[in-house]
C-alpha cells in the first residue's frame, strides 16, 4: 500500500505542486486548506486529491483534521507543513494582531500538526516531516519581522526535532525557498518586484512551484533517509548560508 502525504496549504500555490507531484510520485495525498473554497474545490475537481479545511493555528484543529484524515486514508507517513500567510508593515507600524497571525500560523501550525502526527510515527518507525520556511527566515527581510522570526523559528524546530525523531527513522527537514510565482508573491507590488527583488536573484527569474515540489519528494522518499536536520536552500542563488 502506497505511502500517505498530508499537505497544509495544499490547495493553491506552492503546497498546490507538492501535493499533485508526491501524488504523481504514488503518495495517497490529503490537501489541507482554511477557506478558500473556490480554490479547494477546483483543485479537488482537477486533481481528484481529497481536500480538509482546518486552521493550522488551532491546535483542537488541527487533531480533528487529522483524525479525519486519518479515517478516511490512512495513517500520515509524511507530513509537510507548507500552510503560511504575511501581514507585512515596518516594525514600527506592526500590530500585535499582525505579530500574533503569522507566529501562530507560520510557528506554532508547525507545533499543532506535527504533534499530532509524531507518536503515530514513533509507534510505526517511519515518518518524513518537511517544513517550508522561507530565504527570509534566513536572512531576514525589512517590513516582515513578524514573518522572519516564524520563519527562523522553523529552522529551530526543524533542527531540534530532528534529533528527537532520528533513533526512530523519522526524518525532519526544512526547505527555504527564495522568491517563487504565487499569490504570495504576485501580491509585492511589480515595480518592487522587477527593480528590487528579481534583480537579487542570480539566475535572473522567480522560481516555480514545482520546483519547490521536486525538492519534497526528494525529502520524502526512502532515498533521503540519511538526511535530516537540514535546511534544503532553494532560492536560485539568492542566498547562502
Ligand atoms: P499561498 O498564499 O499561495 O498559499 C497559502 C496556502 O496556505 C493556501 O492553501 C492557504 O489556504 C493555506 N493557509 C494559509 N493559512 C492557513 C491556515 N491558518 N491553516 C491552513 N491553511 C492555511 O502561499 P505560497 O504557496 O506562496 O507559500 C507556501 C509556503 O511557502 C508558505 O509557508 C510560505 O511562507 C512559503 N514561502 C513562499 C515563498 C514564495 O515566494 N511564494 C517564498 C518562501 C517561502 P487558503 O487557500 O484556504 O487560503
């Protein structure tokens, strides 16, 4: 029986093309999303990848999501935790209301969803957990404190938890993409976009979703199981670290 992938933020953008390419790479997928309807549906419709609406930043949610995930398909194997937002503003304009979103969704969705599926893992001695962070949770990026703090927190989590899951064969590691053509992205002003950010980055373009999902299933396959740990950069050269 083929492998159970569950993704946040499954439906649009870059969790879009990771749940279709580990589908395509024989995964049994779930697709989690929070409310956009019209795009769940028409990915579902298009797909046929079974789509769960839950808010990652709720804990309660979050296990009953997955606890129908779990009747429905199966016990999650890989879990990757792609679901994010941006409030962005200068720190000086930054409300708590936009620190609190992004820190609850972009960090601690990490903490609610992976808790939920770890002693799953621990009992099966198997299990793959990729987390997107982003280049700005390594570099950190003006106008996205909020954002970069979460993002670099992810990095932490990823670290750390991987040294936890190694002794059970289950493996945590992170991918920072750079800047990649979604909503998210399209949504930066195009004079900010094409005088400021494509001209950072060396290869001279934004990536592509799939790009970022060819990485995944690189990440959740039986190939890569001495790696864990890590933080995958994939930003067409933008940044090292
Ligand atoms: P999009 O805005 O295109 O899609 C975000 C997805 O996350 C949607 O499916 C959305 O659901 C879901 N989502 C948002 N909040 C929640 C929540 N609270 N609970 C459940 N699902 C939620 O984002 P991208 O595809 O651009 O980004 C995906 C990930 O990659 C994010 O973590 C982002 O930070 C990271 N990243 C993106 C980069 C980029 O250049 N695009 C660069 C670096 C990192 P719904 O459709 O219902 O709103």
């Amino acid at each position: 029986m083929s492998r159970v992938a569950l993704v946040t933020g499954g439906t649009r953008g870059i969790g879009a093309a990771i749940a279709v390419a580990l589908s395509a790479a024989g995964y049994r997928v779930a697709a989690n999303y929070a409310g956009n309807e019209e795009k769940a549906r028409a990915f579902g419709e298009e797909t046929g990848i079974p789509v769960f609406k839950w808010d990652v930043s709720s804990y309660q949610a979050c296990s009953q999501g997955i606890d129908q995930v779990e009747g429905e398909i199966g016990p999650v194997e890989v879990l990757v935790n792609n679901a994010g937002i941006t409030r962005d503003a200068m720190f000086h304009k930054m409300t708590p209301e936009q620190w609190n979103e992004v820190i609850a969704t972009n960090l601690s969705g990490l903490f609610n969803m992976t808790h939920r599926v770890w002693n799953g893992m621990r009992e099966r001695s198997f299990g793959r957990i990729v987390n997107i962070s982003s280049i700005n949770g390594q570099k950190g990026q003006m106008g996205q404190v909020n954002y970069s703090a979460a993002k670099a927190g992810d990095l932490g989590f990823t670290k750390a938890l991987a040294q936890e899951g190694a002794a059970r064969n289950i493996t945590v590691n992170a991918i920072c993409p750079g800047y990649i053509a979604t909503e998210m992205v399209r949504a930066i002003p195009e004079k900010v976009l094409n005088e400021k950010i494509i001209p950072q980055i060396p290869v001279g373009r934004l990536g592509e979703p799939e790009e970022i999902a060819r990485c995944v299933v690189f990440l959740a396959s039986d190939d890569a199981g001495f790696i864990t740990g890590s933080t995958l950069a994939a930003n067409g050269g933008q940044y090292f670290q």
